[in-house]
C-alpha cells in the first residue's frame, strides 16, 4: 500500500475501519505554527458521523489526540502525530459477508491483492473512516494557508441525485454551507437534495453527488509544469478519498462543447494585479496557480452498501449468489465529505506553497515572539 502523500508537507495514513484507531502524521510542517486539538476538532466534527438523519449512525466523538510535534502551543517542526479511537464498533455484519464480495466495494480486488489477509471489516484500510486522518492533516494545512498567506479553501455540494445548485459567492458558500445537512451554499436546492436523499434512504437505496471546492486568494506562482502539476497532485489527493470517479477544474468537461474563443480567460488590470476577466481554466495553468480562486469539483458515487438485494460470487464455494448488505451507512457521502474535499486540496496547495516559495520553514511572528 502507497500509505504515503507529498513532498515538502507530508502525510502518512493509518488505521482501518474497526481497528483501535485511525490516525496521520504530518511532517514538514514549519515551525512556529499556532495549532491546538480545538482548530483540528471542529473540522473532525464536520466529518464525523450521526450528525443528522441522512448520515451513518455509527457513533463515533472522534475526539482528536494530538502526540507530537506541537510544543507550547506551537509547532516543532518535528513530525505531527494525530489519532481517533474507534468505539462504536459492530463487526458482525461483516462476518457473514467476509467471503461475497459487496458490488462497488474494493472488497474483491484487496482479497486478490492481499491473499485473503486484508482487514474486511466495514471495509478495513479502504473504508471511508480513515478520511477522519485526512481531514486531521487538511486541518493543519488550512490553518497554515491561513496563517502565512491569508489563503483559505472552502467546499460545498453543488450536486447531489441529479439535483443542482446554482451558482453561489465565496462569501454565500462560507455563510450557508453549515446550514443545512446537505451541505449545500443554495439553500432552495438543499431543500430538494435532502428530499432526494431521504426518498432514496427509505427504499434502501443511495445517491450520488458533486462537491466543489474554491481556494481563495491565492497568489500566482504555486505549483510546477509537467510531472508535479498542480492541478495533477489535487486530482490524485481527491482521487484518494473513497467513491470519488470525477475531478474536474474549471469549466471542467464543458470545455468540450467550447471553442478556443469562448474558453480563453482574457487577462485584464484589476487593482494594479495582472487577473483574468473570466476563470474558466479554475485558477491553474500549465500546472501553476495564475492568481485566481483555484476551482475544483470531486464526483462521489452513490454509497455502495444497499439494504436492497445484489448479486456477487460467493468466493469460498465459487457459485453465484445475492446479499443485503447490513450495517450503518451514508444514504448520500457527498455531505460528509466537503470537509475531507478541503482538507486534501488544502494539503496539496500548502505542499507547492512551500516547494515553491511562498511559504517558510519557521514561522516568525508577533505570538510567539520570534
């Protein structure tokens, strides 16, 4: 397994499902950052589950414990270590499931892969749940954004079951996101998605759904051409999380049914800074942020697990055969994931950021009196 992401800020990943916890540790973070266990907690409690009716009532505090790497109040420089227990654990499920195959799960490809040994309990190392180590990470990366270059990266659904929202401001998404269980900045759409999802979850059934995410301001100037692409490191951070099948930037596949001269953004004067009178390439070019909001959208299917009958192979006898699958499950994941959606676009802008520059290896300020 590549458990491992980054270059200048790293994670490492670990943890499964129903193991004794999952957890990240960050290195290369700078010294000197500001970074107590409430900033990482309320993004954690963002992504936990139980939060409404439309969510897994798997009940789990996600109380997060932070090891090391912070001293005083502050950074070390040395890596970041971070954990959530596992509580709410039913593994039972899972044992009568351990030898067919859920469709749309990762189930038979790890049986393949790992020789039966994988862990199979509520997915192990392929669940969902290890996004709580991801969102620890973001978390960190996101206040160092903040911090150092006053950047901030927010996320909302725009879509879910068939269901879009129109168009919304930076300022709308930051104000309505947490508003409603879906998540979603067009509160008249959220209105219609959650409907959706609620019709879905009494047949047994799923969706689903669209998140995109804006990083906003961010200078000109961050990434690299070629292989370690800007836009090529969020797509494999967005492509890590579990049920994603869709990145796109921008305009995105509308590009497609564009002419060259309808998907240029023209470059115009604004304030004395070089910016783009539209922003159809979503702040990237040539794999270098240009200035503007860097805009991403992640496709997540509809949650796979179903209380309705699905046909698999049962792998101990090698016949056919139908399961229901049991347990505790996201209706729609798209809600659930806009804080996981931040957390590794956010990883993978404060990674170029320091490779290229922007930001340095200590902190220096007036807090902490550097």
């Amino acid at each position: 397994m590549s458990n491992s992401f980054g270059r200048c800020f790293r994670i490492t990943s670990f943890g499964e499902s129903h193991g004794r916890c999952v957890g990240v540790v960050v290195d290369g973070c700078p010294a000197g950052l500001k970074l107590s266990e409430k900033v990482i907690q309320r993004d954690l409690d963002r992504r936990r589950p139980a939060q409404s009716l439309i969510t897994s009532s798997r009940d789990e505090s996600d109380r997060v414990e932070l090891l090391s790497g912070v001293f005083q109040g502050y950074t070390t420089g040395a890596p970041i270590c971070m954990v959530v227990e596992n509580v709410d654990i039913d593994s039972r499920p899972y044992e009568k499931l351990k030898s067919t195959p859920r469709p749309g799960h990762a189930d038979y490809a790890a049986y393949i892969k790992y020789g039966g040994f994988a862990d199979y309990r509520g997915g192990g190392r392929f669940s969902g749940r290890i996004t709580a180590g991801f969102v620890m990470a973001g978390s960190v990366a996101k206040k160092l954004l903040k911090e150092v270059l006053q950047v901030e990266v927010l996320a909302h659904c725009c879509e879910i079951g068939g269901i879009k929202a129109k168009e919304s401001t930076f300022e709308e998404i930051k104000m309505n996101v947490e508003e409603n269980p879906v998540r979603c900045a067009d509160l008249e759409a959220a209105e219609k998605m959650l409907q959706a999802v609620e019709e879905a979850s009494k047949v047994g059934d799923s969706l689903g759904g669209t998140v995109e995410c804006i990083v906003n301001p961010i200078p000109a100037g961050i990434g690299d051409p070629i292989f370690n692409t800007l836009e090529g490191d969020i797509s494999k951070a967005l492509f890590s999380i579990p049920a994603v099948k869709s990145v796109e930037f921008g305009a995105g596949n509308l590009f497609s049914r564009l002419r060259g001269s309808a998907s240029n953004d023209a470059y115009v004067i604004k304030n004395g800074r070089v910016l783009t009178e539209t922003n159809r390439a979503g702040g990237i070019l040539g794999g270098i942020s240009n200035g503007m909001p860097i805009i991403c959208r992640a496709t997540f299917k509809p949650t796979p697990s179903l209380g309705l009958p699905q046909r698999t192979v049962d792998l101990s006898s090698g016949e056919e055969a139908v399961i229901q699958v049991e347990g505790r499950h996201d209706p729609c994941i798209a809600p659930r994931a806009v804080p996981v959606v931040e957390a590794m676009v956010a990883l993978v802008v404060a990674d170029h950021a320091i490779a290229s520059g922007f930001i340095p290896r200590v902190i220096r300020g007036r807090d902490n009196g550097v």
